[in-house]
C-alpha cells in the first residue's frame, strides 16, 4: 500500500502542545486553565507577563490556536479547493518536479546512495557535514529552477487566493500541499530522491522508512518575519533548501538533539546558501538569526516515518492517541494501516 493510499492522523497533543507564545518566545501545553498557571505562572511571570490583561491576552491567543488546529484538517481542504479553483499559476511547470530542476552534484550523491546501500561511510566523500552534529549541506537544485519557483511563490503570495500560516511559529509563507505541490513534486523528491540520502545518514531514527511529509515555504523579510527562535520539528528528518532571493546574514544555528538540557547545549552557526539545503536530524534544536537585508524564500519539508512515531510522538513524548486528519496528517497511521507486505498483529 502506497502513501497515497493510506489514512494517516494526528497525535491528540496536536491541539494542546507546543503552542507557540511569540511575545514571550515560549512553548507551551494547554488542557485548562488551572493546569496551565500551575505550570507556567512562575516563568511566564519572570519573561514580563505579570498583570491579569497580559495574562488574559495569552488566554485568548491560546483559544484562538487551540481553534484553529482543531479545524485544520477542514480549513485547509476548503483552501485547496478555493485555490485549485481561482487560482491560476504563474509557471505550471514547477509543479512537477523533473530531474533537470535538481543540481548535477545532488543527482550525482543520489546515485552513490542507491547503489551503496551498504557503504554509507564513503558517502561523506560527497557530502559536506557542517560543525553541527549530522547536519550536511549539498546543492539541491539549479539556480534557474529557484529564481522560477520564487516567481510562482511571489505570484500566489499577491493573489486573492486564500493562504493558511506554514505552522504557528512562521507568520509568512505558503503551504505547499495547499497550493497543489504535494503530489507531483514533494513525493516524488522524497521518495525518489531523498529517502536513498537519509537510509544511510539517519537509519536511527527513521531515515530509512520515511512514508509522509508535510511541506511549506517561509519567507523572511524586514518587515515580516526576520528571524526564527530555537525550536526542533515535527519531523524525523528536515531539508531546508535556501531558494533566494537577495538577503545578507540570517545564517542557521543548531544545537543539540530536544532531549539535552538547555544549559548543556553548545550551538554552532551554519551559513545558508541560495540554491543549497541542509538535511538534519528533525529533533534537533535549532533556529534562524535575523536578517540583515534583502528577502528570503526557504523550502522545509518536514519528512515522517510513521514506524517511529507510532511508538512515541515526538511532540509530547507519550504514545501517540490517534486524531483523524485528512492527506498526511502528523504522520501517524494505526497498526492495520501498515504497509501490505508488512504483518498486522492485533494484541
């Protein structure tokens, strides 16, 4: 059983985890209000929110986000299909990813990768690992494909259509699924070409059974989002690709995996290149610096293997109790859901 054809869900933490309290640059977990001043009163106190308006502000913000993902699934289906029926894309093409889009030295490492599934250790030859722990960097696609790509994006940006946030902690971008990329382009990336690359780099944690993903671009801009704080993904494994356009600094930085102390963390600074991605373990805590010019578009797509979050989600850290969702959802799939060449025990 193909992807495409399997239901997958969301971890019931969905709407009460990891929600995001931009002015004080905090995660937080909402199930009540009693619950959440015993948990957070004395820290959220500490970063400035002392009076009983600031703390109201944060209540209404959290019922508005707790709102919002509870009708994700059937807000984002009524955008898709407003946008498949209004909106008219700029370059058609880039819809549908072919191999001419992708870098010589990308297809190249993607090669190696198919046909020395066994000897990961000359694969470093190829790649370039950055200061960071089991963060590499290649070239991911052609220039001209990305000059392109920015086009369609700034295109649908300036269109009537409707737009969804990429996730609560980005304010700017698109959401590729959304606009109609999933199918023919992000897939086909993963499954083609980027599951060979992370079999060998991280069959620890999923690298080898990746069978979901969910997609978006986010744009950094002086007057929008400038930065991104220290956060980890909703993934097994990240690709950030740098699509352009003009912009000085906003290099990455990444630390440690989430289940480090903060206090025990070194963090190392990695410079984003246009036309290049940087592949990383999704746990990983990491974040963006400010930019100091210019606009920026970054392609993420958050890659999933369901075989390692059904045992424990990695966004609440308990067994995951299953939410239906509609397209590939967080990720999760219940036993019998499996695919066919893979045995179904019911205990």
């Amino acid at each position: 059983m193909t992807s495409k054809h399997r239901q997958f869900y969301f971890c019931n933490c969905f709407t009460t985890d990891n929600i995001f309290l931009e002015e004080y640059k905090l995660h937080v977990r909402f199930v009540s209000e009693q619950q959440f001043r015993r948990d957070y009163d004395v820290v959220l106190r500490r970063l400035g929110c002392v009076t009983d308006a600031q703390f109201e502000d944060v209540f209404n913000k959290i019922s508005q986000e707790v709102e919002r993902r509870r009708r994700l699934s059937v807000t984002s289906a009524e955008r898709a299909a407003a946008i498949k029926d209004t909106y008219r894309p700029l370059h058609p093409h880039v819809y549908h990813l072919q191999e001419s889009y992708l870098a010589p030295k990308f297809k190249q490492i993607v090669d190696f990768c198919r046909v020395s599934a066994n000897r990961g250790g000359a694969l470093g030859e190829l790649l370039q690992e950055e200061a960071a722990a089991r963060v590499y960097r290649f070239p991911v696609f052609e220039r001209s494909f990305c000059e392109q790509l920015v086009e369609e994006l700034e295109h649908f940006e300036q269109s009537s259509a409707p737009k969804g946030r990429p996730n609560t902690m980005n304010h700017y971008g698109i959401l590729l699924n959304e606009l109609g990329f999933d199918e023919g382009f992000v897939t086909p990336l993963r499954e083609l070409y980027l599951q060979p690359l992370t079999s060998l780099l991280y069959p620890d944690c999923g690298g080898g059974s990746l069978d979901s993903h969910k997609a978006f671009v986010v744009k950094y801009d002086l007057d929008e989002d400038r930065d991104l704080s220290y956060h980890y993904d909703n993934a097994e494994v990240t690709l950030n690709v740098s699509l352009g356009k003009d912009f000085t600094e906003g290099n990455l930085y990444f630390g440690d995996m989430r289940q480090v102390p903060l206090g025990e963390m070194e963090c190392s600074e990695v410079e984003h290149r246009v036309t290049e991605g940087l592949l990383h373990r999704g746990q990983q805590m990491h974040g963006a610096l400010p930019i100091s010019s210019g606009r920026r578009w970054n392609l993420i797509v958050w890659m999933r293997a369901s075989q390692e979050r059904n045992k424990l989600c990695p966004m609440c850290s308990r067994r995951p109790e299953l939410l239906e969702g509609g397209g590939f959802a967080d990720g999760f799939t219940k036993p019998c859901d499996a695919p066919l060449n893979a045995a179904c025990v019911l205990t």
